[in-house]
C-alpha cells in the first residue's frame, strides 16, 4: 500500500482493537509478552504498508521513517504497552495518530522537508517490571542499564530475559546521544487520563506540564502466625501498618493537594487462616513540585514508622522510580497551539499528572503533547474512552503541529526543561459529575 492510500484511521484501530483484550474489555499488553509483541508486529505491518522505513533502536523502541533518517527530524508517537487491566487507547491512540498524520502530510508532499519518524516506545507503562517509561529512559541515558535490565517481573523472569525471549538482544542498551541529536522536535498525542476537556467542551488540549512523580516500595516484616490460637495482643502483623499506610497515604495527599496511591499490595503466605509473615506495598505519589512530592513521601513514610513500632513490625522502603516530570518548551508549545488553532481554532492548555515518554524526552529534546477528550475521565481501565469525532480531530491537530514542524526551516531553540524550575504549577480541576 503507497502512503496516499493508508489513510484509514479506523481500519487501522480495528486492526489493533482486538490484540491482548480480555472478555471483559480490559488489555494485557504488558512489556515484552505476547501481546505487546503482537502489537510490535502491528506497528512493523504498518509501517510496511506505507513503505517506511523500519528502525528498531539499541533499547527496543520501533521507528518508522518518512524520509531519509537523519537531522532535523521531527517525531511523533506514543506507546502500545499497557497496565493490566488497562483501557484500549492510553499509547495505541497517539501511535494510530502517527501513522494517520503521516496519510494526511504525504498528500501535501512526496518527499517532507524533514525526516518524519513515527515511534512506538517500549514499555511505558512499567506494568510488568516497574519502571515506567523504560525505552525512554534508557535512550536519553536516565537510568542505569544493567540495574533496569536487572529487575524482575512477578515470575521472577528478568527484562533482560524477557528481551531475549522475545527475540531481542540487549546487551546494546543505554544511552543512544546519536539518534536524540537528529531530533529537533517530539511531539506526543495521547488519551487525556482526567477529565478537564470534558468540563472545557474541549476535543482537544494542548499540555503545559507533566507533574513530577516516583513511586517506592515498602516492604513490612512481622511474624507468621496462627488466626486462632495467637492472641491479638502478641501478633506482630504486618497488614496492620499497611492499612495504615493506605489512610495516611490518601489523608496526607489531600492535605497537600498532591496525589498519592497504593494500588498493589503483596501478602506472603496469603493464607485465610493465617496472620501474614510479610507484606508489600508500592506507592506512588506525584504533585506540582520535586519537593511536594518528596516531602509528602517522608511525611508518609515516617507514619508508616511509628506505625509499625506500634505492632513490632520491622519496615524497609526503596525508591524504585523517579521522574522530575517537565515544563514544556514555551517556544515549541507557542507553535503548536498556533499551528493547531489554524485547523480546529483555540485549544486549552492543562497540566497533568500522568507520566508520558513526551516528559522523559523534554530533558533532552524540544517536546511537546497533545490531549484528546476522555468524556468519563477514566484511565488504566476499559472505561477509558474518546469518541470517533475527538479522535479525528486530534489527528487534524497532530497533522497541523507536524506540518507547521516540517515547514519550519529553523529547529525550535527553547532549551529542553529537564528538571522543572516551576515549583508553582497546577493541574486543571474539574468538579466531578
């Protein structure tokens, strides 16, 4: 199929729909598993079918090149991993994006000014060995290699297995400073995971910043124990300081107008009749500044502490991720929203607390995303939706950006962000329905 005749945004989504959903709705494409390498295969077909060059980089993401790669090149795309359970367009929607923008800009040129590239960037999520935005992360060098190659998923298979099996050898992964340099633009077009476009009458925003956010384990130590014969006075159960730590967690937060969650816990033995031995809980906490964010953490831990003195409960905690999040380059984001307006009139600017390979990029390169209207809200669960409509017109606003991007003899000169400097920023608040 040439390039003129792949336009079809929803023969394209119905050909993806189906990979890695279960029967109640809900998607498994964890890293690296068989349907996330489904998906992979997908993207390659994809690109095939518009004669684009297929480009698999040191740490596993998969480029597809409109024009000879090279400087100056002006990306887009997102992701097609998922959490478990997740919905079905947080990451496909800004790939299938890509690939549809793409349709649209080779009927205004054979050959672009720049090169265009559309990426899928592996495992953003961090669903299956915990580190979100991993390929990302690995290409502009913020994270160690061998500590994240090193990291196992709930079976005990490390990534570095798990690479291997699927056929891809990962002894090349680290930093990539080559291929950031032929990057003059990113721009990433993602689902909205919240409500504010809804509340706006909004299809589509333009984002101004992605909060800063970690997430840490803690891991409780008591003792095993039968239910029936220890007395509650002499148990020493771990479950009790992770109650706590789940109130405090949630109390604490909206105090502090950040966000904070624990949404897995592990029990060892896990046994109805027993009292737990150990217990694990991972936390995941985000606000407008680095320093809301660590000080909420501590705050947190520290009642975790005197909780667990309390029921003799030994605690251990580790930070397993960290992002500093972004302010998005003023001058990339000006032109965006001018490009954009062009085609579909003014668009909002909002915030988010939701963590994107746009904001992993932003210390490196000029970035910049666009959100498309999610009328429930809802995100990482198959009630996560957007209409046909909002999701054509985020394909117009994506096609415009990259227009106004590839016809722009000059790069835009705004120095990434890197660690924000903004400590006053603020994500849009919607009353909820």
């Amino acid at each position: 199929m040439s390039l003129a005749q792949g336009d079809d945004f929803a023969d394209m989504w119905t050909s993806l729909e189906p990979v890695g959903r279960a029967p109640d709705g809900s998607y498994h494409r964890l890293a690296w598993s068989e349907a996330d390498l489904a998906c992979r295969d997908w993207f390659r077909s994809q690109a095939r079918q518009r004669n684009m060059a297929l480009d698999e980089d040191r740490n596993g993401n998969l480029w597809a090149w409109w024009g000879e790669p090279g400087p100056g090149a002006v990306v887009t795309g997102s992701h097609l991993d998922s959490v478990p359970g997740g919905g079905a367009f947080d990451g496909p929607l800004g790939v299938v994006s890509g690939f549809a923008a793409v349709d649209r800009l080779c009927r205004r040129w054979t050959v672009p000014p720049k090169p265009l590239a559309v990426v899928d960037f592996a495992d953003e999520e961090g669903g299956r060995f915990g580190v979100a935005c991993a390929g990302s992360r690995l290409m502009t060098g913020q994270v160690d290699p061998d500590t994240l190659l090193a990291r196992t998923d709930r079976s005990g298979v490390t990534l570095a297995e798990a690479m291997r099996a699927a056929g891809f050898d990962p002894t090349g992964c680290g930093e990539d400073p080559e291929r950031i340099s032929k990057i003059s633009a990113f721009v990433e077009l993602h689902i909205e995971q919240g409500r504010a476009l809804e509340g706006l009458g909004a299809p589509v925003g333009v984002a101004a910043a992605v909060w800063p956010h970690g997430r840490w384990r803690f891991d409780f130590a008591g003792q095993g124990d039968h239910a029936g014969t220890t007395r509650l006075a002499d148990r020493r159960d771990p479950l009790i300081p992770v109650a706590h730590l789940i109130l405090d967690a949630r109390a604490q937060a909206g105090a502090a107008e950040a966000l904070a969650t624990v949404g897995r816990v592990e029990v060892n033995p896990g046994a109805t009749n027993a009292v737990a031995s150990r217990a694990s809980a991972w936390l995941d906490a985000r606000a407008p500044s680095r320093d809301a964010v660590r000080n909420l953490v501590e705050s947190i831990r520290a009642a975790s502490l005197e909780h667990c003195s309390h029921h003799d409960v030994a605690l251990a905690t580790k930070e397993e991720s960290w992002s500093d999040g972004a302010d998005f380059p003023g001058a990339l984001q000006e032109h965006l929203i001018a490009s954009v307006a062009a085609a579909l009139g003014a668009i909002p600017k909002l915030a988010t607390g939701a963590g994107h390979d746009a904001a992993i990029l932003a210390a490196r390169v000029p970035a910049a995303m666009l959100f498309v209207r999610n009328p429930t809200g809802i995100s990482h669960d198959p009630a996560e939706a957007a209409s046909t409509q909002d999701c054509l017109s985020g394909v117009d606003a994506l096609t415009a950006a990259l227009a106004a991007l590839l016809d722009d003899p000059r790069r835009p000169s705004e120095a990434p962000s890197g660690p924000q400097a903004d400590q006053s920023r603020s994500m849009t608040k919607v009353t909820p329905r």
